[in-house]
C-alpha cells in the first residue's frame, strides 16, 4: 500500500507530500511485518521513486536495497539484473 502510493504521489507530481517519509522507509520498516521478497521490492520501488524526483535520499534506500541481495540465491537474483 505504502508503495503504491508513494509512485502516485511521484506520477502526480505531489511527491512533497511523502518525500520525508520515503526517505525514512528503511528504519520505519524494520517493524513492518514483510517477508524478504517484499522489504526488496519496497525498498527498489521507492529508490526509484526517489531517484526520479532527484531526492538525495535515493542512495540510502538503494543501499538498503543492495544489502538485501547479499542473502539470495542466482536465480532471485536474476529477476534484478537489467
């Protein structure tokens, strides 16, 4: 859900909204119930949402992102590979 409306808020151009709290999404999950597969996928989608707004905080989302890959197999990581 949070994903989700994190890039609406970015497609809309309203991304001021919830700037402050994707940047924070790295700490503010660590008690949100996600199995592995999700924390990555929330973690790259809102790194790309950052990103494409220019927001600084984009490189410590993808860090986190990044460290989550240190514990996946070839084949899961295959589906990051461009």
């Amino acid at each position: 859900m949070f994903i989700s409306l994190v890039e609406l808020c970015c497609k809309e151009g309203c991304f001021d909204i919830l700037e402050v709290r994707a940047r924070e999404v790295v700490s503010e999950s660590t008690s949100w119930d996600l199995k592995d597969a999700e924390r990555r996928d929330l973690y790259l989608r809102i790194a790309e949402c950052l990103d494409s707004q220019k927001d600084a905080g984009a490189f410590q989302v993808l860090y986190a992102f990044l460290q989550t890959l240190q514990k996946v197999d070839a084949k899961e990581l295959s589906k990051y590979s461009a």
